[in-house]
C-alpha cells in the first residue's frame, strides 16, 4: 500500500514545513484523506491530520498554526481552518450560496482576499446535422 497525493504543496511561511493531501491506494477515498505534514530538509513526519477532501488547495494560516482550505457544502463553498495541534476543523466564512475558487491573505495579514462568483453552463442539443 502508498499513498496518492491528491492535492498541491503548501509550503510554511519560513521554508521549514510541507503539508499536502492525500489518500492511501485501495481506501475509498471518502475514509481516507488525511493531510501529511513533513520537514522539508529532510522529508521527516512531524504529523497527519485528517482531511474532508483531496483536492482542496491548502495554505497555511497567517500565524502558522494551522492549514486553511476551501470546502464545498450544499450550495456554498466556504475557507474553513484546520489547527495544526488537530481537533474539529473550524469554518471562518459563512456562505450560504456561490463558489469560492481561491483565497489569499494579504501582506499584513490584516485582509483576506477571495474569488468568488457561480458556475454555469448550457446544453445544446442539436439534431438531424449534416
């Protein structure tokens, strides 16, 4: 058994620590997402964290403390916390409605800035076309 990294680096504000998503080959892949936390000199374990999905894009926190990610729930995608210490994951938006397709923090960590919009699309169907 390895494992399958599903999702992007996240690299620590001072270099030192990597987190990334990922899931355990032959698990279905709901009972199985887990976030990897490592050294990035020497690849070491410091610790996993279980994780609600695989793909998300994951950012560490403003203080370092936890890891932020984007979750999609009903009709709504919210950034939600997830401390590094481990416990409950912790929502800080609260939408009811829209997709957020990413997120940052500004320079002094005094701003967070989203990208937020809905997703929509057509069908045509076209028939008897020569």
């Amino acid at each position: 058994m390895g494992n399958q990294v599903t999702g992007r680096l996240a690299v620590s504000h001072e270099g030192v620590l990597l987190a990334y998503p990922y899931t355990q080959y032959g698990r279905v892949p709901s009972d199985g997402w887990q976030v990897a936390i490592i050294r990035a000199t020497d690849g070491t374990l410091v610790r996993t964290l279980p994780f609600p999905g695989g793909d998300a894009d994951l950012h560490w926190s403003p203080d370092g403390k936890s890891l932020q990610y984007l979750l999609r729930s009903g009709k709504a995608t919210n950034l939600w916390e997830q401390s590094l210490r481990g416990g409950r994951p912790k929502q800080l938006t609260n939408f009811i409605a829209g997709e957020v397709s990413s997120f940052s923090w500004s320079s002094d960590h005094q701003r967070l800035l989203l990208t937020r919009g809905n997703i929509t699309s057509d069908v045509v169907l076209l028939h008897n076309f020569r």
